[in-house]
C-alpha cells in the first residue's frame, strides 16, 4: 500500500487560500487527497492499466501524462509485458520524486522513464496506449485541442488514448444532485466543511472542467476513429479514443 500523510492541508484557516498546486505538500498528502476526494479513483486506476494490457504492444511505448505519483504508472506495469517501456511525465518536481522513490524495488520498473517536464512540450512517438488521468482538466481550454491531436499523431495504429475528468454539470437538477453526492461523498470521507471550501476556492483558480459534449467534440475534432465512455462515478468520467 502507497504510504501518504493524511491530507489536512486545507483545515488550517490561518493559511490563506492559494491557486491550487501540485507542490511537496501536496505530493506528500496526495495518496489520502485523491483516493478521499475522487469517487472510484481505485477502479479507474486499475480499470486503465487493464486497458493497456489489452491494447499495449511490444515494441511500443505507453504514456501516463499528468502522471502525479504514478499510480496509473504503475498499473500499466503490472499490467504489460517486457518489451514494452513506460514514459510518466509530470511538471511537478516533487511529483516526479515521489513516482522515483515508488519505483524503487518495483519489479521491472527499469521499463519507466519518469519525465519531470510539460507533457505539451514531451514528444509523443510510437505509443500505444497514452493515458491523461485528471490532467487536461488543468491545461489551458485554448490548448487542449492541440494536444489531444498531437496526442493522434504520436499514436501507432490500433492505439488508445485514455481519458478522464472531472466533467461540468448541467445547470439542471441532475447536476446539482451529482455535485451535492460529491461534496457528500468528500464529507462521509471526513473532510470538514472548512476543507471543502477552501479547496473548492483553490481548485477554482487552475481547473477548468468541461461538459461531456464538449470533450466528445473535441475527440472528433483531434482526429480520432472513434471513441466509448468507459467509466463514470458520479462528476468523473473517462472515455476510450481509437486510432
């Protein structure tokens, strides 16, 4: 099991409110945040590394873009054989510590070059399987279409990108039920009301989350065969795209 302090870090009123950042605080309480705040995080992480294992081929290469501390990295390594390497790409610098020191004793993690770099600026040549977990939610509206279709390109034939995000909700009474059963799902998960706010205030100043049809569109728009929704648990989808 992945060790993490748990995460208080927005419980403390004498700190201000900061745009959100994926710095060695962050990386330190990272494990307990996302598993505490995104419902289904555990089966969407193991769900992707069953779906590289599916599609990932010898001789090519699988990419976890927005790669944190690499839990998806991981799991395409337990889940794909010897021939074929692993790229975890993260801007984040304690980010990218974290994924070495959990690599360490790893069988086969000589198979994973972890990037400390911006996956806009990472070549993508000869993949497989390229994964964006809850990452292009951070990435500027104006440049997510680029990088889905560089993401095309950088793609052998038959291969997959995986994508998933937090999605905007309609402004409708399903969509205040999904984002009341999140806030729930954080408060049964014990985060005080204090921590929610102070985290919705954060996160709103660096992510920008999408309606379904707008990334949908946009999968098209990039150049993609095709593409299925995969995953779903309450305000987080994930979606499958095909060359």
């Amino acid at each position: 099991m992945i060790q993490s302090d748990p995460d208080d870090l927005f419980d403390r009123p004498e700190v201000s409110v900061r745009p959100f950042e994926f710095d060695a605080d962050v990386a330190r309480v990272f494990p307990d945040m996302v598993r505490r705040s995104v419902p289904g995080y555990a089966e969407l992480v193991g769900l992707s590394g069953l779906i590289a294992r599916r599609v990932a081929r010898s001789g090519t290469r699988c990419y976890d873009l927005g790669c944190s501390l690499g839990a998806v990295t991981r799991s395409i390594l337990r889940q794909t054989g010897p021939d074929v390497v692993i790229v975890a790409v993260d801007n984040a610098p304690a980010m990218v510590d974290g994924l070495r020191v959990r690599l360490q004793d790893v069988p086969g993690a000589d198979r994973v070059e972890a990037v400390c770099a911006d996956i806009q600026a990472v070549a993508i040549e000869q993949a497989s399987v390229v994964v964006l977990n809850l990452t292009l939610q951070f990435v500027p509206v104006t440049e997510r279409l680029a990088l889905l279709a560089r993401i095309r390109g950088g793609l052998v034939p038959g291969g997959v990108l995986v994508l998933a995000e937090k999605m905007a909700v309609p402004d409708d009474r399903g969509g205040a039920l999904l984002t009341a059963l999140h806030e729930d799902f954080k408060r049964a998960n014990g985060y005080s009301e204090l921590a929610i706010s102070r985290k919705r205030s954060a996160l709103e100043q660096v992510l920008v989350p999408e309606r379904i049809e707008t990334h949908e569109q946009r999968i098209e728009d990039a150049g993609f065969a095709g593409h299925c929704r995969w995953f779903q648990s309450l305000n987080f989808v994930a979606w499958v795209a095909w060359t």
